[in-house]
C-alpha cells in the first residue's frame, strides 16, 4: 500500500506491506498464430453468437492461449493445430474472444481459429455462491481477475469482464511504479477479495485493500496457520520478512515444489493463474469457515 499505514499505535511502512518485486516477464507477446494475425480473423458463423459453457471446440491452426481477451494479452502458450479445447465462461460480447480450457490451463483465444465440436449434454450453470463450495466460489473469484494489472496499493477488478481497453498497466518497479487504469490489484489486495475479508469486501468493482502481507502474515480470527503440507484449494501461502512480502492462493500441486496459484503476481506480470515454485519463507493459511 503506497504512503503509511497505522495499525493500532504502529506505523508499518509500504516496503513491509508491499508484495515483493519479480523479474520481467519475457513472454513472446508479438508471436503471431503462423503467419496470420488474431485481430482480423474471420468468425464462424457457428461461434459469432457465443458458445454454452462446457462446449467442446477445436483449433483451426496453431492458436495462442492469452491471458486476457486482446492480443496485447500475454501468450501463456500455443495450442497445436487439431486440439480439442473446453469452453469455460461467456465470450466477449461480440464473440471474437473465447474463454477456454487446453490441457487444464485457462486462457483466452481467437474465435477465428476455433470451430464447434459440440455442445454440453445439459447445460452448465456458471460457478454461483447457490451452488459451489465456499472454496470453489473463491477459486471463481481468483480467476475472474487473472488478466487485470498489478495496482500498487489497491484491489478492484471487473469480474469475468477484462479487455484490452480495461485490464491496466504498469510500469517501472513498485513502489515506485506508475499505473495506467482505474483496476487491478497488488497481492494482498487481491487475496483480500478472493478471501472477501472482511465480510463487506464482497463486491470486486469497489476498491478496498484493507490488509497487507504484513497483516495476513500475523494472527487474525478471520484466518488461520496451517501446514503447507496440507494446505487445500483456496488456502493462501504468504510470507512477510519486515521488509517485503507476497501473498498467493493456492488452487493445486505440491505447495512444498510447484504449485498452481493464482496471485497479483508483480508489475511485469499482473494478475496470473501460473505454475510456480514456493519458497521455503512461506507459510500456510486458511480462510475462517473455508
């Protein structure tokens, strides 16, 4: 959180609340889908009006899975010609863009290159607090920000609704950092709305950073150490040396190796659902009532 911050009779300075720095990202963002390029494709009239959920498609050419919906989204990987996807929530408005699952990692890809396979038997109804785990709904709320910038200090995003014109940028290394846009998040802001903690910070639109690593490093009624070996889908790993400190959600893998985790990850990277290894500095903690 930028500036100072009092806890009680104690002035906790922003190294000690902040997340720690990371190191640039180098993903191949000008790679382009052999030779022909995303933002002109051509949409099947079958996709032009949106697919169910759970509908099977599949790629037309060599298909790269971004991070957001715009091809200055980051390329997370290429999807081989041929393969067989999952579509996992609504497509953009004009349906160009499709929310997708390959190989179990989400990302978004071009409609111009995805063809209808079919659709799900029945349909599926979206992750809604009615009918999901309090676990699930928090893991949904972790992924409806993966795309968004890393905001220094702060903790708002559009959920399931970030575009090239809304995700944010940063720039330069934070604190000292610059950021372009009205949302996005820094780690601890992040985890406090996928946590929603306190209970008020239920709405993603509305900024509210109201803990730091610091905080979520420490005792609290609203949260709880547990052993990293047996942390479950929807714990948090943290660490807060007096310095700095980062703070993850962890969705699966070994929290003691590789870990899948969703986390506002740094200025270079932003909000991310990536494969990752934890250091031996974090620690385990689990959300009251999860």
């Amino acid at each position: 959180m930028a500036g100072f911050t009092r806890f009680g009779a104690v002035i906790i300075s922003a190294a000690v609340m902040g997340c720690a720095g990371t190191a640039t990202d180098t993903a191949a963002d000008s790679e382009l889908l052999q030779g022909a390029n995303e933002d002109t494709a051509t949409i099947s009239s079958e996709l032009s009006g949106g697919v169910a959920i759970g509908s099977t498609l599949k790629t037309t050419a060599g298909l790269n899975l971004r991070t957001g919906a715009g091809m200055d989204f980051r390329v997370r990987l290429v999807i081989p010609e041929g393969a067989r996807v999952t579509s996992i929530n609504r497509s953009t408005p004009d349906g160009s863009w499709y929310n997708i699952r390959y190989n179990g990692i989400d990302g978004w890809a071009h409609g111009g290159y995805l063809t209808l396979v079919s659709a799900p038997s029945q349909p599926t109804t979206p992750t809604t607090p009615g009918n999901a785990s309090a676990r699930d709904q928090a893991i949904s709320r972790a992924k409806s920000a993966v795309g968004f910038g890393y905001r220094w200090g702060k903790g708002r995003w559009i959920p399931n609704g970030v575009t090239s014109s809304n995700k944010g940028v940063c720039t330069g290394s934070c604190p000292n950092c610059t950021y372009r846009g009205e949302y996005g998040a820094d780690c601890s802001g992040y985890a406090a709305k996928v946590w929603t903690v306190p209970s008020s910070n239920n709405v993603m639109t509305v900024e509210s950073h109201p803990y730091s690593t610091w905080s979520f490093n420490a005792a609290n009624s609203q949260w709880s150490t547990v052993s990293r070996s047996s942390v479950k889908k929807a714990d948090a790993l943290v660490y807060n040396d007096g310095s700095a400190g980062h703070i993850m959600i962890y969705e699966s893998g070994d929290a003691w190796g590789s870990a899948w985790t969703y986390e506002a990850r740094g200025c270079a990277y932003g909000i991310v659902h990536n494969l990752r290894s934890v250091g031996s500095a974090y620690k385990g903690i689990a959300r009251a009532g999860y």
